[in-house]
C-alpha cells in the first residue's frame, strides 16, 4: 500500500508569460515529495477547474503576475465548486497588493505569497492545510 | 449511488477519484475495480513510448484530436512522468503540451507519477487504465516515462504500440540493439522536419530488415542465389512494424499515423492476436497479484522479529540469502 501523496496542480492563469516564480514553487514542492502537476503559461480558469477535476488534485496554485488576481480567482473558484471540488485549497503567489488580501481570503483563498516568500512557508502550509 | 455505476454512467469527478483510489491500491478502490471488471475488454489501447525529447506528448495530443474530429471516439489520456527516487516527489508536465484538448468532455486526461516503479509505467497504471475502460472510453492511450532502452513494460499493456524516434538520437548499432525498437507495433520518426530524418529513417529499415529477413542473398559459383526463407505458417499472417514520419507540432502525418493503427488493429483482430495479447496481459496481471497476495501472506505469517534475524545473519555473512530463504518458508506456503 502506497501512501496518499498530496498532488497539487500548478496553474498560470491569465496573459503573462513570466513562470519562473511557477516553476521554482514547482520544483520546491517536488523535493518536498509532493505530486506536482504542471500545466503551463495562459491557461482559462475553465482549463485550470477542468485539470483540477481529471487530476483529482488536493491544492490548486495559481501564479499570478499582471495583477487580474481579482477576476481570475473568484471564476476558479465558483468552477471548482460547481465541479464538486469543495475540498480543494486554492493557494496564490504573485504580487498581490495588501487591500486584496482579505478579499480574497473571503472568496476561500488558503494562502497567498508575494515576492520573497520562501517554499519553506508554502510548504508547510500545504501540508497543514491537506493534513486530515 | 456506488461508485461503479457513478462510473459507468459517466460522472467525472466520481471517475477522478476513483482513479486516485486505484492509483493508491486503497481497498475500497480494489473493490471498484472488480465490480468494474465485467465492464472491461471494449477500448483499444495505444501505447506510446520513446526517448525524452521525442515528442511523445505533442504525438499523443495529435492523435487524440485527430480521433475525436475525424472519428469522434472518446478518448482517456494516461501520462506516466517519473517519480523523484529521492524525494518520491514529481512534476508531471505533459498537460503542457495537451491544451488543445481542455474543454472537451470526450477526453479525459490524468497524469501518474511512475511512485519507484522501473518498467516505464507506473505499478497502478494497467489498474488506471481498465477503470478508463470501463468508463467506456474508446481508446485509451498510455504515454511512459521518457524511456530509454528497456523500459518495455507498455508491450504487455497495449495491443497496439508506438515507438517514437526522432532524427539524431543515435546510430544504427542503437537500432539492431535489443529492447525497445524490438516492442514497437509502429515506429514513428516525429520531428521529420529536421535534419538527418533520412539516416534515421534508414537505420530503422536496415533493422526491421534484420528482423523479417524475407529472403536471404548468397554467392554460390559466382552467380547469386537468392532462397526464400521458409514460408511462414500460413495461420500467422506476419506484421511488419511500418514506419511512420510525423510533425506532430504541425499535425502532418497524423491521418496517416492513425490509419497505420487501424491497418494494426485489423491485422491483431484477423490474425488472433488480439485474443492472445489480452491473455498474455491478463496472465500477468495475475502473476503479478498472486506474487503479491504471497508476499503479504509471507509477512503476516513470518514475525518481524524472526524476518529480523535471519536478515542480520546475512548480513554477517552467517547463513547465504538461499539458506535464509529456506529457514523462513520452513513448513510454510505449502
């Protein structure tokens, strides 16, 4: 018997094309032993739902850079929900300004990280937030 | 509602769990699977497998598409990516080059991170697959890990198997080597538009030539003899693996790839191989659960303690592994 590995899929939503910050959370959380799917740049909140359903993933983590946080998030997470995938935490990295936190938080957010976070944080976060 | 009939009546999110559940061998998943099993032996499995870098992913993207706009089947994913063997940890990035598919309901797809197994799969993946099956997916396909020479586990899965290959990743000693090109139902040469398609192209005949020699050429008193090799039993028609050049980042050579794997589907169906290859895989199936319910039974039978023991005398060089075996089965198994 295989132990249950925590899989979360790693998300770009949005135009930006810059996924170096994905890619180092990607990598961060494979050597935490974690299952990380990756999907790539400019992806619909529609794809994202879409691949967390088939991929029946424990987190969703969205990198977000050119500041349409506020109208990517809210659609990713009324789709998961429609989907039946109320059970998933959705975690956000990118440049949230402070004003947006709470919000965001209200609409089901777990965590969000800025620049300078460390995937020591993330990490134990993740970990914390699927324990049980 | 069980989960099985959840399944069989086309729920996805009871589909993707369920596929997790198997994918971690847990009981109730085992359950699932044999309520499912009647359900099985209707899609058409398509292996796909081939050094990193080959183009596997874009290949199996191409094909998927073509299948649901030309044929409307539908069409489940399966894409193994290795598993850290440090950390037990992976990225499975061959989403990255499917996004063509996202948004159709007729295709499914799930990535499985190959969790210590060496074969090119992953342990669960033949399990992922009949749950697909079942689901009433037409054609399953499987993509393996970037596999290099032995990774040939697919053969024994798939009734139809692709090996990808593209120009400049070896000479022809690498193609009359044993192992992977010798699983191959079709070889495909992708990224055909790049330079020195033609030597590969070429190495890959001189090697199927080796393999389905049809005639042998001889000298015999300065004039040369040819003599046919002897006539294959005429109850074994023979299938000789065709070569296949594609783009697949450009969809060119599709239509003809897939007609390829229609043209090996009739020759399985009329020759009988269908019939075998499904036994063959069912057979080991079998072997491999009837090794495991052993060893499970082996374990619980045999004290830790005991297990221990005879381990340290090994390891002191005390007793051979031979020895040790037969002072553990002493009087059990029978």
């Amino acid at each position: 018997m295989t132990d249950k590995k925590i899989r979360v899929l790693v998300a770009k939503p949005g135009l930006d094309g810059h996924d170096r910050g994905a890619k180092v959370v990607a990598r961060a959380l494979r050597d935490a032993g974690m299952e990380v799917i990756y999907t790539g740049l400019r992806q619909t909140p529609e794809m994202i739902a879409e691949a967390a359903l088939q991929e029946d993933v424990d987190v969703v983590g969205l990198s977000i850079l050119s500041g349409a946080h506020m109208a990517l998030t809210p659609r990713v997470m009324e789709l998961l929900k429609s989907n039946g995938q109320t059970n998933v935490k959705v975690f956000i990295g990118g440049i949230i300004p402070d004003e947006d936190l709470s919000r965001l938080k209200e609409m089901g957010v777990t965590g969000v990280y800025g620049p300078g976070a460390s995937t020591e944080d993330i990490i134990r976060d993740i970990k914390i937030a699927t324990a049980g | 509602m069980t989960s099985s009939q959840a399944i069989l009546n086309g729920d996805r999110l009871a589909l993707a769990r369920l596929l997790t559940r198997v994918e971690n061998d847990s009981p109730d998943g085992r359950a699932t699977l044999i309520e499912l099993f009647p359900h099985t032996g209707k899609a058409h499995l398509i292996g796909v497998t081939g050094a990193p870098g080959t183009g596997k992913s874009s290949l199996v993207n191409q094909l998927a598409l073509h299948y649901r706009k030309a044929e409307d089947k539908r069409v489940a994913i399966v894409a193994v990516d290795p598993s850290s063997p440090f950390t037990g940890g992976a990225v499975l990035g061959d989403r990255v080059r499917m996004r063509d598919l996202s948004g159709d309901p007729n295709v499914f797809i799930r990535s499985m991170a190959s969790r210590g197994s060496l074969g090119g799969l992953a342990q669960a993946t033949a399990n992922v697959v009949q749950v697909f099956d079942a689901a009433g997916f037409d054609i399953v396909i499987v993509e393996t890990v970037g596999a290099g020479q032995s990774e040939v586990d697919i053969a024994r899965l798939a009734h139809t198997t692709l090996v990808v290959e593209a120009p400049g990743l070896g000479d022809d000693i690498q193609a009359i080597k044993a192992g992977i090109l010798e699983i191959a139902d079709i070889l495909v040469v992708n990224k055909a538009d790049r330079p020195g398609v033609e030597n590969t192209e070429k190495s890959l005949k001189s090697m199927l030539e080796l393999a389905h020699p049809t005639a042998r050429v001889f000298k015999h008193h300065g004039t040369y003899m040819s003599v046919s090799m002897p006539e294959p039993n005429q109850n074994v028609n023979l299938w000789i693996p065709p070569i296949q050049k594609t783009i697949s980042t450009e969809g060119k050579g599709i239509p003809e790839l897939v007609a390829a794997i229609a043209r090996h589907v009739e020759h399985l169906r009329s020759s009988g191989d269908w019939t075998l290859r499904e036994r063959t895989r069912l057979e080991v199936e079998l072997e491999a659960l009837i090794r495991d319910a052993l060893m499970t039974r082996f374990h619980e039978d045999v004290p830790a303690s005991q297990y221990e023991d005879v381990l340290e005398k090994v390891v002191q060089r005390n007793i051979s592994p031979w020895e040790a075996v037969r002072m553990l089965l002493n009087g059990r198994l029978k």
